[in-house]
C-alpha cells in the first residue's frame, strides 16, 4: 500500500466530489458545489480546504474524473479542427451512415458533423484493404496543406487515411509535418485503429476537436495541484482505468464517461466486498443518471457509443446515460403533459430551494414532501428553503391546474419513470430479469428514489453504500491504471481450413501487442506480474457485418476462443451454426494493473444510534411522522424499520413504508422489501 494519501475528485454538473483515503485505508469525503465556467477552481478550493483542516496531508496522489472533454462535445466549443483524408473521401463524415434514429420521423434531422466540410482536406496517397501502398505519400503536397491548414487558423488536426489502421506509414509522415508546423495532432492509428471508416473518422475527429481543450485544463490542473502537494495527477477513462494526465491530453477522447466510470468502479468493488456480484447500479445525480448492468463482478465493455450525434470508437464500460436528476426541471409541453428533464438547474441556478433557481425541479419536489427536511443541510453546508419552494411551487401547480403535493408526487413519478427506462433498457431488453439483482443505489440525489424504482422493476434489494453521494469518487481512488490495444486484420475469408496458420499469425500479433503493453506499463512503474493481460478476439460468421467479441483463455488457446463463439453466439442470439466458416476481424489485449492499496474501510458506531428527529413525510398522498436518523450514528446490525430518513452530508436516504433497513459490517445499508426479509440473507457471505 502507498505511504502516501490518496484523492478522488469527481466534477459533477452541481457537486464536486471529494473522497480522501489515508495509507491505512482510512476514508473520509467532502462535497462542494461546482463551478461550471471553470471546474478545476472548485477541485481546487475543495484541496485548500481539506489541508486546512489537515484531512490532507502533503504530498497526495490525485486521481480526477473530469467532464471538460465530455461537454466540450455536446456544446460544441472545441478547438478549431481540420481533418486530412486520402483524396476522394473528404464527404465521409458528411455522408455518415443511413441509420435514422428516430425511424417513424416524418422530418428526421441528423447531427451536424463536429466540423464543417470547408475543414476537410485531402492529400495524395493510398493503401489497398491488405495494408500495401498503392500510391506513396506525396510529402511535398502534404508540407504545403499543412503550411496552408496553419495560416487558416486552425488549431488541430485529424489524420485519417483509408486503411490507415492496417498500415499507418503515411499517417505517422504527416503527423510529423503537422507536429512540425505547431500543430496538435490526432491520428487514427493512434485513437481508433480498427475499420469502419465514418465512426474511425468521426472518433480521431472528435478527438482532435477536444485534444486542445483537455490539454489547457489538464495543464492547468496539474500545475495548480503540484502547487498544493499532489505528487501525481492521473485522470479517469471511460474503460474503468486512469490515465496519466500527460497521455489524457493527447487521448482526450478516452475520457468521455470519465466521472460515471469511477461509479461502476466502485460499484464493482463494494459489491464484492458485501456478497454482491450482480448488481444495476443507479447513480443519481444533480443533472443526470446513468445505470450499468455487473454480472458475475464484471461490467460489458463496448467498442462503441455515440455521444450527441457523434460516434465514439473507443472501449468504455456499457453505461447509459438519462436526462434526470436532482436537479431536472419540470415543465409543460406543448400538449398540456408534464415533463421532467433534461434541462437542469445545475448549481446556477440551482434548484429552487437553493434560494436562487425560480423553476420546481426533483429537488424541490422532494422538499416539498417532506423526503428532504426542511431543517437539513445538503453537502453539510447548503440550506434548503422550503417556503420558498411552496412559493414558486404554488405559482407552476396553478398553471398546471393540481394542488401543490399532486404536482410534487407527478413530478417524481415522471422522473421515476424515466429512470426506471434506463434500467430497463440495459436488463430486460437484453435478457435479464431486474428481480435477480441488486440494485445498487448512489449519487446524492440515488437514495430517495431507489426503493421506488426497485418497485417498478420488482428488484427485492437495494444496497446503499456508506458514501453514496461521493461514490465516483471513491471508484477514482480505486481504479487500477488501465491499457486497451487492438489489432485489425484484413479482411481474411474463412478461417475453417486455416486454423493452423491463422494461430500462428494470432500468436506472432500478440506477442507484439504484448511487448508494447509491457513497455507502456514500465513507463507507469508497474514491473511484469504487477499487471495482468487478457486476450479477446473479435468473430463473425463469414458475410456478417458486425462482429463479438470472445475472451481467450491464454495466448495459446486461440481455436478454444473459436469454438466458444458459438456458445456466445448461441446465448446472445438464441442461434448459432458451428459448421459456419468464421473470420476474426481483431484481436483486442486489455491490460490492468494489480493495485496494492486498494483497501479501505469505514469506521462505524459500537452502539445503536436512535433518531434524533421526526419529520412528515408524504407517501402516495398520506402523510406519515417518519424518524430522522444520522448514517454515521448507525451501526452493524442496526435495522431500521419503516418509514425512515437517514440522512448524511453527502446524500440523503429514504426508506419508505413495507421497506426496511439494516446496516452490514462495511457500512452498507441493505434495504429490502417485506415480503423479501426472510427470504433474503443479508449478503451472498452469510449462509
């Protein structure tokens, strides 16, 4: 375990997220209200606080999970972007795919591509679909459209030539002569080495479009928190690992789901900790929720995603995403309906409650239902005004034509249902019942709708864990560092009559995938055996056009990885032909360091704690004297009958009526419903 304390630092939309572990494994959080305009300045103040109170000690190791890549996309402010492709292919990103979306759309519009088709340019060049070149580089031409891309004003530049994956000699000569003339570069061997030439483009694009952003920020961050002490700053992928800040830069579009990877993370390790190897996970934040599915301790990773209309080819753990949180605002539509998110409050201006915002959110309806008190304090110093809420609450349920707790109760249950879509959407529409799992709750906002949606989905569990609004940032804390490579082939035919050279051509791939992995995890101090690699390849049958993915056993077991795609096949699809020829279209090698600090623990009470205060509670329109009880006054074993309010500075938990609670040895609250209690054992571990 490192001598040195460790930092998590998760930039939400309304919150940033501290989590502080000492070297004996020692947790303690902290919550700040972010700041949109520049986050690194609440990360920052959020440091100096923390070394005021000597709950930090200098120097630290940092890990962040950062949002700047992500929102630089969806609004768009990225730096200026060309992109450079072989001659008679600058359309690809304005042709796209002829997916539509929205299928029943009279009028569907598509996503503008990041940049426009006067940013794209063509060079001289050509490599056939079996990596040879057609047509060499014409250097000269290349130098003066890259003198010419400067003068224009562009900041950065994407590099993706046809087959460029297969053979990256030519993008490699012009990534030089980019660097040479002051240019960022982004190139596709590097960012997105695998075929489909719209998403491989539209990936070193996107890139290339936040490269410099993430840069300026990172380089800022890295020099003010060297300042405070911290000896390291990494930042969180989108795969489930960190990052050095250095290389986050230049692989900016890796970071995208930065912040929700950390959740699952922590998902993952907290469940295994408390017997729980199949868990939804919901994350509830102030502006949005994301959920993920874990069976068997282990998150899907995709290959593939889109994020605002633009295609993102990079592995990232299987998260989906809603427009629903805390603070999602409630309005009409045009039909008269009432609607809840995607436009939030944020923390400007934050809900109403806060004392600035004029629009209800979820927030304010749970304010106004007693489910968050009046006399409470979020993030241990926010106050919450109620009268304020009845104020403005009263105004939008006249226009709604309810009374005020039927417009605070309609509020919830369409953000409840918008939620309940979302895990749905990743267990029901992909063969898996909601009832064999656990739903494990966080975010600040997850603990007062979780019982409720565990109703929806007739989930019989919820874990709740001990920091559930500072959750991602302990995930950051206990990410191990992380590498993904591929290696496409070409196009290859069948490979039933060919098993024998096909593992030898497998074998000598690897084997380079391997060095280069192992030299890469050298550079980020990790000797051989402190990491460990795992092989997977991606099949078809012959004439299919997409492909899965199937682990591999050892580097020597590749017709097992054959023989096995049936049997994935056969559970994915239902269907499978084992005398169909396949083809292997890439071979994946993920490698995961193997963390040797990543303990830690709670301290929790010896004796029971009692509830310190009773509020009303509104429940399906009855209202209830339900008891107040602090989370850190609760200890292993304590239940806690329904209803009930556990309250703590980073979240706010609510068990409602035919619900119970109990406290597990790690802190965890384990709620389940009435007709689960004897059914269910408080853990997998208990017998």
């Amino acid at each position: 375990m490192s001598s040195l304390q460790t930092v998590g630092i998760d930039v939400g939309g309304t919150f940033s997220d501290f989590v502080f572990r000492t070297h004996k494994g020692r947790i303690t959080v902290l919550k700040r209200l972010s700041t949109p305009n520049d986050p690194s300045q609440s990360m920052l103040v959020g440091l100096q606080e923390a070394l005021q109170r000597e709950e930090l000690l200098s120097p630290f190791l940092l890990t962040h999970g950062t949002t700047v890549a992500t929102n630089a996309l969806l609004e768009r402010k990225g730096a200026p972007t060309a992109l450079i492709t072989t001659k008679g292919f600058r359309d690809v990103l304005a042709i796209g795919r002829q997916n539509r979306d929205t299928l029943y759309s009279f009028h569907p519009q598509r996503a503008l591509p990041l940049i426009p088709r006067t940013a794209c340019f063509e060079v001289s060049e050509r490599v056939d679909w079996q990596g040879k070149v057609l047509q060499p580089l014409e250097v000269q031409e290349a130098d003066a459209l890259l003198q010419n891309i400067c003068q224009q004003g562009y900041e950065s530049v994407a590099i993706c030539l046809i087959f460029g994956y297969l053979n990256p000699l030519h993008e490699r000569i012009l990534g030089y002569l980019a660097k040479n003339v002051g240019l960022s570069v982004s190139l596709s061997c590097e960012v997105a080495p695998e075929p489909r030439e719209f998403e491989r483009t539209a990936t070193t694009v996107a890139n290339a479009f936040v490269a410099p952003v993430m840069s300026r920020y990172v380089g800022n961050l890295a020099e003010k928190s060297a300042d405070l002490g911290a000896a390291r700053l990494r930042i969180m992928q989108s795969n489930g690992g960190t990052l050095a800040a250095s290389e986050a830069t230049q692989q900016a579009i890796k970071t995208v789901l930065s912040g929700p990877a950390g959740g699952v993370v922590a998902s993952i390790a907290v469940g295994k900790q408390a017997g729980f190897e199949d868990l939804l996970t919901f994350d509830m934040g102030g502006t949005s929720t994301d959920v993920a599915l874990i069976r068997g301790g282990r998150c899907p990773i995709v290959t593939t995603s889109t994020l605002n209309g633009t295609p993102i080819r990079t592995p990232q753990l299987d998260i989906h995403t809603v427009g629903a949180g805390g603070g999602s605002l409630a309005r009409l539509d045009r039909g008269g309906a009432l609607r809840v998110g995607p436009e939030s409050a944020g923390a400007v201006p934050g809900p109403v409650a806060y004392g600035v915002g004029e629009r209800l959110s979820v927030t304010d309806a749970n304010v106004l239902l007693g489910r968050l008190p009046a006399n409470i304090r979020l993030a241990g110093s926010l106050p919450l005004n109620r009268e304020r809420v009845r104020e403005y609450g009263a105004r939008f349920a006249l226009e709604c034509n309810l009374d005020l707790n039927a417009l605070a109760l309609g509020i919830l249950e369409v953000a409840n249902s918008t939620m309940a879509r979302a895990l749905r959407h990743i267990s029901v529409e992909r063969g898996h019942d909601p009832a064999r799992f656990t739903l494990l709750s966080f975010g600040g906002a997850g603990g007062l709708h979780a019982c409720d949606l565990a109703d929806a989905l007739g989930i019989r569990r919820v874990l709740v864990p001990r920091y559930p609004g500072a959750f991602s940032a302990l995930g950051l804390v206990l990410a191990p560092v992380r590498r993904d490579y591929v290696q496409a082939f070409p196009p290859t035919g069948s490979l039933a009559n060919e098993k024998s050279a096909f593992a030898e051509y497998l074998h000598t791939t690897a084997e380079t995938l391997l060095q280069r992995a192992t030299e890469e995890m050298e550079r980020e101090g990790l000797a051989t055996g402190e990491w460990v690699a795992e092989f997977s390849l991606d099949l078809r049958y012959v004439g299919q056009s997409f492909a899965m993915s199937v682990v591999v056993p050892s580097s020597a077991e590749w017709e097992t990885a054959l023989a096995d795609f049936h049997l994935v096949y056969q559970e994915r699809y239902g269907y499978a032909n084992p005398t169909e020829p396949i083809e292997a279209i890439a071979v994946r090698l993920v490698v995961i360091g193997l963390e040797t600090d990543s303990d830690w623990r709670v301290e929790l009470p010896t004796e029971e704690g009692s509830a310190f205060d009773a509020a009303e509670v509104c429940f399906a329109g009855a209202w209830l004297p339900t008891p107040l009880y602090h989370r850190e006054e609760i200890a292993k074993g304590q239940l806690l009958s329904s209803p009930a309010i556990v309250l703590q500075p980073d979240s706010t938990t609510l068990i409602p009526p035919n619900w119970q609670g109990i406290c597990d040895t790690y802190g965890n609250l384990v709620l389940t419903r009435a007709e689960s209690r004897k059914a269910l054992p408080l853990s997998r571990n208990e017998d």
